[in-house]
C-alpha cells in the first residue's frame, strides 16, 4: 500500500516566518521546545528562552546562538517579540507567562505551534505511550538516509545528526506526537502511527479510559486516504479509526508487518520483515532490545509505504545509531556494559530490562532509577516495584518532581515497600558516585562482566558522565 507523498518543494512550512523577528520559549529545553527553538533559528528569527536549570541541551542551544537564562525574572525577558511559546509542563503562575498573557502578547502553546507548521504539509504522525521518540527518529533517519527528504521534529536526539531537529526542501514533516496534555489532537496526519495506549498521564486525563478515548480520537484525524499504522493487540485497537489502516508486530503472523527468523548477535539483530506484497530479507539493525525490533519493523512499514525501496530501506537500518537515552550504550566491553535509557513508565522499564538481560544473560544487573512525577510514582507504584523485582539489584533516586509540588506519603520509598527484591536501597543523587566508588566498583563481577542501568526521565542523565569517568578504565 504507497501513500503519495506531497512532493512539492517548500520555502518553509510555516507560513509568516519570514514576518517575525523575535520569539520567546519559556521553557525552551524541553526536548519538544528545543526542536521548534531550533526551527525558528535555522529561518533566521532571533531566538531566546528561559529553563529553570542548564542542562545538556539547553548548552548546546546556546553554542548555536540562541541565549538562555535560567532565572525566573520579567526583567530578563525580552519586550519586541512577536510570539511566545509556552510548554504545559510551565506552572500557571509562572511570572514570564503571566507578564506576556496580560500584557498583550501572542502566547500559544508548543503544540499550536507545531499545528501550524504542519497545516501545509505532508505529515507523518507518531503517537503512543511508548516507543514513539525511537519510532519518529527510526522513520526521519529513514526518509533523510534514503534521500526521500523530511522536515523532523524529534523528542529525542538523533545520535546519527547530534540533533531533535533538521529541515529539508520536501514537503514532509515526520512529528512526535505527544499525548501529554493532548496536544497530538492539533495534528492532522497524512500517516499516523500509534505504538501502546497504556495508561499514562492520568494527572491529565483522569482515568486509562479517558486516555483511551484521546488516542481514538487522534486517529480519527488521520485525512481522508491517509494511512494508519497501529501496533497488533492494542486494547481497543479495533476502534481506532481511519480510512486504511496496517497492523504491525514483533513476531505474530497475524498482524499486517512482523518480523521473523530474529538473531541476536553482539547486541545486534538479523531479521527478515514480512509485509502481505513485500519482503525485507537480513534486516541488521545496530540497537538493543527486542522492543527495538518492534519498533524498527512499524518505521519499515512507513518507510515502505511510501515507495522507498528495500536495498535503501535496509541500508539506512543498519547505520541507524539510535537515540539519545533510549537503550544507549555508555561502556560496553567484556567487563561492564553501562546503559542509560528515558524509561519512566513500568512497561518501558519491563522492555529495557528484559533486553538487557536477553542480550547480556549471563551478567548480573544492576538497575538505577529516578522516578518521574509524584502523580505517576502514586498511580503506578504496584508496576514499577513489579517490574524492577526483574533486576538483580535496584537502586532508586528521590523522586523527581518536574512541574509537580510534593504528595503526602509518595516517594521512592512507596515503590520500594512494595519490592520483593533484597537487594534494593533508595540513595540520594549526591550519595550515588561514592556508591559507584566504594561499593559498585569493588564488587564488580570481572569474570562475567555486570550490566550497570541509569533510568528515568528527570535529570538522572547529568549523572551518567560523572559515572562513566569512574567506570571507564575498569
């Protein structure tokens, strides 16, 4: 089944770019603001924002140019802007926000952003509770290796590019579409993708059932011919709805696109995609993880639709890097592989930690966490304590609030009540490296080597290059 693809050359897909001098983030190193912040910076507009702590990305922001502050001050913020972006996750209270909404300013969210850049093109829409940043990045590295061309707008950093963010003269936008506050609903996919429907976010939604119904709805706005790719055995799969559709699964014969005849070796996978009129045959795909696999095959799916052919679809495959924090190998040698991954719902962590384990079987490993929001750690503490008793040894991390202030009686100590594991602590951030000093590093199985995860969403990653220095030359 080919989708057209507008094929048109575009100046820009944001019509009035060329009018605008200035825009404002406020929270602007968000993975989804930092990708929107570079497109207006790559169209020439000056481009400023605020965070409330320097990270990683937000330095890499200001290498390319773009000034940040990290104080929440109206004294700082610029007064001739023509547009100000706001991420949901910013309180409502948020001094800056209050002082443009009602002093007269053009203040819109990310995803009103994000809609009228896609108004005009051809959009590649992936949505869903997990596995949706690899998925996006996986179908953009496709259609940008091939050389089919695509605008990308990422949640996660491409390792191919070092970038969540690039532009191109096709008429095509590849969009991460984000459930969170249901921003996905402003997008309207010529190609939609939909991985898992968990529950998530019941901060904002209420109820799984409510969530349910948001994803129904985001597939309804999939226009007229447009093409529908959902994962095989969604709950309520059969009510998500659009004029084509094409299921996808790791292995099930039944499903429209699956994998088979799968090898593992050296932390890499061989398979063959079986589609009902094409075949893909020693697919190699360089990433860990058989949900990768999965992933992989729904990005082929796409990719195949569209009229790329097999020999480049495979090429781009396996020279595909992956992404930034989704099963990254920090140290991998015969005696430690270090991973870190954005896990931070219980069934990511079950997909993280059963590759690891599937890959690496006879390594004892050790899972490190920071859970993410007091709301989450609350409504789904029974599955993270499940799924970390998979590892041998845990240690979670105080949670991390985000946009949250403190519940009463939830922490990192709730999940681990409820652990069956022994061989589990909650340290503080400041405790971890001489945890890692002291006690990892002495312990160390040298003769089979030892799988060491860092997990979470919060800011757990400023800690992995500290603990990849120590752990580097054992």
């Amino acid at each position: 089944m080919n989708v057209q693809a507008n094929t048109v050359l575009m100046n820009t897909p944001f019509r009035g770019i060329e009018k605008m001098n200035e825009v404002y983030f406020i929270g602007i190193g968000g993975i989804g603001m930092s990708a929107i912040a570079r497109f207006f910076h790559a169209g020439g507009v000056k481009v400023s924002g605020y965070d409330k702590t320097p990270t990683v990305l937000t330095k890499e922001l200001e290498v390319s140019g773009i000034k940040v502050h990290y104080e929440e001050n109206v004294e700082l913020v610029p007064k001739n802007v023509d547009l100000v972006v706001y991420t949901p996750a910013i309180p409502a209270e948020h001094k800056e926000l209050v002082y443009y909404q009602t002093n007269g300013y053009k203040v819109v969210k990310r995803s009103d952003v994000l809609q009228i850049i896609s108004q005009s093109s051809f959009n590649i829409c992936i949505a869903g509770t997990h596995g949706k940043t690899t998925i996006t990045t996986m179908v953009a590295h496709l259609l940008r290796d091939s050389g089919f061309g695509c605008n990308a707008f990422l949640g996660g950093i491409a390792v191919n590019y070092g970038t969540n963010f690039w532009s191109s003269e096709r008429n095509v936008c590849v969009i991460e579409a984000d459930e969170y506050d249901r921003s996905f609903l402003k997008l309207s996919p010529d190609v939609a993708i939909i991985t898992a429907m968990d529950a998530d976010h019941l901060d904002i939604y209420g109820t799984a059932e409510a969530m349910e119904e948001a994803f129904i709805d985001f597939s309804k706005r999939v226009k007229l011919e447009g093409l529908l790719v959902r994962q095989f055995g969604l709950k309520r799969g059969k009510e998500l709805n659009a004029d084509r559709h094409l299921t996808y699964s790791l292995q099930n014969e039944s499903a429209d696109v699956y994998a088979a005849n799968i090898r593992m070796m050296n932390g890499s996978y061989e398979f063959d995609v079986m589609m009902k009129d094409n075949k893909l045959e020693n697919v190699r795909l360089n990433m860990g993880g058989m949900h990768n696999v999965e992933n992989a095959v729904a990005a082929i799916t796409v990719a195949s639709s569209l009229g790329i052919e097999n020999d480049k679809i495979k090429a781009a495959i396996e020279n595909f890097r992956g992404v930034k924090r989704r099963f990254e190998y920090v140290i991998r040698n015969e005696r430690l592989v270090f991973i870190d991954d954005y896990a931070h719902h219980p069934e990511e962590l079950r997909a993280l930690i059963n590759g690891a384990k599937t890959l690496f079987k006879q390594k004892k490993c050790t899972v490190i966490f920071q859970p993410h929001l007091y709301s989450r750690t609350r409504d789904l503490a029974e599955g993270f304590a499940q799924v970390l008793d998979l590892a041998d040894e845990v240690i979670l991390l105080p949670v991390y609030p985000a946009r949250e202030l403190p519940i009463e009686g939830v922490s990192s100590e709730m999940v681990l009540e409820k652990m069956k594991n022994e061989h589990k602590r909650v340290l503080k951030k400041e405790e971890l490296t001489s945890w890692v000093q002291q006690d990892y590093v002495r312990t160390l199985n040298k003769e089979f080597g030892e799988v060491l995860i860092t997990a979470g969403a919060g800011d757990i990653d400023m800690l992995v290059e500290p603990m990849k220095n120590e752990l580097k030359d054992l």
